[in-house]
C-alpha cells in the first residue's frame, strides 16, 4: 500500500530533483548521510534539515524545513514515526510533491492525510535501495 512500485518510481522520476532531508547531518555513521551521497550521485540536489543546520555533502543546512527559502519537490524523513508526522504536515504546507518516510518510519494518519492533500507517498522504503533498480 505504501510502498507501491509506480508511487516509488514516480516519486524518483518525476517528482524533481530537490530533496529536502529531514535528520540529516555530517555524522558519517548515520544512514541519512550515505543515502544523501546516493541521492547526489544520481542527480538529486540534496537539502540538509536539522537543528545543526550543518552543511552536508557541499550543501548548506537548515534547521528546519520552513527555513529553506526555495522551493523543496520531496521531503526525505529520518526521524522517528512519532515525530514524522508533524514533518508530513509541514512537507504538505511547504507545498512539497512528496513525501518518503525511510525504512522503519511510518505514520498511516499522516499517511492518510499527505495522499488526502495531493501528494505523492512512500513510507517505510530507501530511495538509496529503489533508485537504482529504476535502471
């Protein structure tokens, strides 16, 4: 259900190129930072979020998505399903197009409510496992 093939590859193809990732800092040992070098490598421009607001794999932090001051296609979320709803809803008021929750991450009311408000959704799945199965 939340983790469909066609939502994944039109999330990876077709939703833009500038991921905002939510939980990510300049700890190399955490997985935000190695899928954030994948998302690069395929072409992504990846968007740091976190309190640190740490500049990332040569691109600048924020501490929090609405800090951003351009425009953000996908929210990328690494933090923990009890807060990742609140950043769903923040993704839908920023105007995102989508939203991946990371694997172990899931939230079905904010499920519920993202899809409800337009957006594309993909919750428990690692855009660093699916984008190269694209082929």
């Amino acid at each position: 259900m939340y983790g469909d093939p066609a939502t994944i590859r039109k999330i990876l193809t077709e939703s833009g190129d500038t991921w905002a990732i939510v939980g990510l800092s300049s700890n190399q040992r955490r997985a935000a930072y190695g899928v954030a070098d994948v998302l690069q490598r395929y072409g992504k421009r990846i968007v740091p979020v976190h309190p640190k607001a740490e500049t990332v794999h040569g691109e600048r932090g924020y501490p929090s998505l609405e800090a951003i001051p351009f425009d953000v296609d996908v929210v990328d979320v690494f933090v923990n399903s009890d807060l990742a709803g609140a950043v769903a809803d923040e993704a839908v008021a920023r105007g995102a197009k989508a939203v991946w929750y990371q694997l172990g991450v899931i939230d079905e009311a904010a499920y519920e409510r993202t899809r409800a408000a337009g957006l594309e959704m993909v919750m428990d799945r690692c855009p660093a496992i699916e984008i190269p199965r694209l082929g």
